[in-house]
C-alpha cells in the first residue's frame, strides 16, 4: 500500500501527531488511526497499533538519553602516530594544546576539547638543526601574552665526543605557532620547563648532561633571560633511578599548599624500568627532598616505562597527567602518549595512576 493512498486531511490530528511522533510513523498509519471507518479497522485494533508505534518511538529516545547520560571513559593509548614521547599539554580557553618528540625536525601540535581525543593541526616549530625533544610551552599571561616554547635540539658547535644538545627558546602569538627561535639558553643540557611562582617570578628547571643527568634550577628575569646562579637540585642518588642508567630528568613543578613539588623520572627512558617520583621543599630553588616512597607511578606486568609527563588542570580544577609509556619492556624507543589523574590527599602526598586499555572515567 501506498503511504499516501489516504492523505490526512490537512491540519488533523493526524497531521500533528506526524509532526510529533518520535518515530517514522507513516501518513498511512496515521490516516488508519483517525479514519478507521474508511479502511474497516475496529477501536481496539487501531488503538493498539498506535499504542504500539509510540512506545517504539519512547524506547528509542530513552536509549539515546541513557546514552548520552552515561559516564564518559578514556583508554590508553590516546596518541599513537609519530612515536610521541614527552609531551607537554596547556590549556587556553576551552582548548588543549599537545606538544610531543616525533619526528626531530621541529613539533607538530596537537588540539582537543577533552583530553582524550586529539586533532593534528601541524608543524608549530620547524628546527633546521634536528634532534628535537621534549618541549615545554608556557603562555606568559601576567607579562606580554605571548607563547614561550622551550626546545632541546641537537647543538651544532658541539664538542667532538661531548653533549650534542641544547635547550633554547622560541616564541610566537598563538599556541599553534609558528614559534620563532630567539635564544638558546643551556648547552649540553635536555628537558627545560617554566615555572611561574604565585608571585609572579619565573623559574627555569632542566637537566645538564655533561656529567651524569642532574636537575638545575635557574631564575629568570622573563621568559628568555636567566637571572643569578643557576642551583644544582636533584641527581641520582636511588636504586630506582638507576635501574637502567642513572637518570634523573623530566623535570615538571606543582605548587601545593605552598610547597613546591619536583617530580622528575628516573632511570633510562628506553626501559621498562623508567617511572615518575618528586621531591619538595619550600622554596622554588631547594634544598629538595626526594619523597620516601617514590616511585609514584611505574611498571607492571602489562604496563612499561611510564614517564617523562606534564600536569594539566581542567576547568573544575581537576590533575591529569600526560605523559609516555613503552609499547613492550624490551630496551627501545617504541613510546605512545597516555593520560591519567594525579591528585594529593589531606596530607599533601602527591598520588597517580597509570592504565592501559581499560576504560576509565574521562576528564
């Protein structure tokens, strides 16, 4: 039968139930339901029919409001393309930008709403000089609005046989870039980070390379120039942080009930051992004092090399922490980024977790 054999008559109530059925109801069925007498069908018959098409259409839309109310979730990996390690995440507006080591050239930079899924939007710094790692980008609110990228590449006057790398400083008007190269800040050093103090001041943490991996921390007077004396503040001194080489590097500041907390990771970034611990003090420069129970987050039976992470804070407040994990536990770079809260109890312990395909609640 043809859906239109028996047109409703026009602004019926079986037009306006067409209008408002929440299911592909036909103007057939509907002409059925309000002109019985034309097509013979009794009272209890078409009531029934019509009983039966709307509560169809009531369980579909149910279904699509559980669904829509149900509990986001997340599962590791969230990046895999490139080989990502060492990422940096900030948040402008409503918007995260990723910043990872990939390709060497330079880094790309990520974007997402969520935490969870990401959009390349491509190359944000383009280094002639290749070997580039670990950036850190830190927007300068409280000075001139701009973004500060802090890169380690490979040091092109370097000593035959020394440290080839270098940290140094670009800048640029957006998060996507293109950051501009301005100054290089460290040679023979990896993994710089910026902090900013409640007061404004800025702080500079990184590693030199020349003998042994060591965390300094070097005042600055802006986001391209250091201020004094740079202070040795972390080294390796612990059987975890020497599992597989002795390291200490990453280095990433919290400030938390006015206490500073240096997490770091230790031990080679190649190995299953590599894993995340901090110290504290109270003072941005030290002296530092390695928590007792440290590592917080590392390996497990399934789980490899979780380290070298950053801190972001949603809009609510919340710590998530994004960071690599290996792919298996033999000794290589095969690395993809992960996320996963952190958070501290009322004790000003500093906790996290690390996952891999389980689903978790989502930022």
């Amino acid at each position: 039968m043809k859906t239109d054999a028996y047109p409703a008559l026009s602004g019926s109530k079986s037009d306006r139930l067409w209008e408002a059925s929440p299911t592909p109801i036909s103007r057939c069925q509907l002409s059925c339901f309000g002109r019985r007498s034309v097509l013979g069908v009794g009272d209890a018959s078409h009531k029934i029919l019509l009983a039966a098409s709307l509560a169809v259409g009531l369980l579909a839309a149910a279904q699509a409001v559980a669904d829509e109310s149900a509990p986001a979730t997340y599962k590791n990996p969230i990046v895999t393309a490139g080989n990502p390690a060492d990422p940096h995440v900030i948040r402008v507006g409503d918007t995260y930008y990723l910043y990872a080591t990939t390709y060497g050239r330079g880094y790309d930079v990520l974007t997402s709403k969520d935490l969870v899924h990401w959009k390349n939007e491509g190359s944000a710094f383009d280094d002639p000089r290749g070997g580039a790692w670990a950036p850190d980008v830190f927007h300068n609110v409280r000075g001139d609005g701009k973004f500060y990228l802090y890169y380690t590449d490979n040091d092109p006057a370097h000593d035959e046989g020394g440290a080839r790398k270098q940290i140094g400083v670009a800048v640029a008007d957006s998060p996507r870039g293109p950051f501009v190269d301005k100054a290089v800040l460290a040679p023979g050093s990896i993994d710089a980070h910026l902090f900013r103090d409640d007061d404004g001041q800025l702080y500079l943490y990184y590693v030199e390379i020349l003998d042994g991996f060591k965390i300094y921390g070097q005042q600055m007077s802006d986001p391209v120039t250091p201020e004094g004396e740079r202070v040795l503040l972390i080294q390796p001194t612990e059987p975890w942080e020497m599992a597989s080489g002795h390291v200490t590097e990453g280095p990433f500041v919290l400030k938390h009930d006015g206490r500073y907390y240096l997490m770091f990771s230790g031990s080679g970034a190649d190995s299953r051992h590599y894993a995340i611990g901090y110290a504290t003090s109270k003072s941005p420069l030290g002296p530092f004092e390695k928590y007792a129970k440290n590592p917080i987050v590392s390996q497990s039976e399934t789980l490899f090399g979780p380290g070298h992470h950053c801190v972001v804070a949603t809009p609510e407040g919340k710590l998530w922490m994004i960071y690599h994990q290996k792919h298996d536990g033999e000794i290589n770079w095969r690395r993809f980024l992960a996320i996963d809260p952190l958070w501290f109890d009322d004790a000003g312990v500093l906790h996290g977790k690390v996952t891999r395909d389980t689903d978790e609640p989502a930022p």
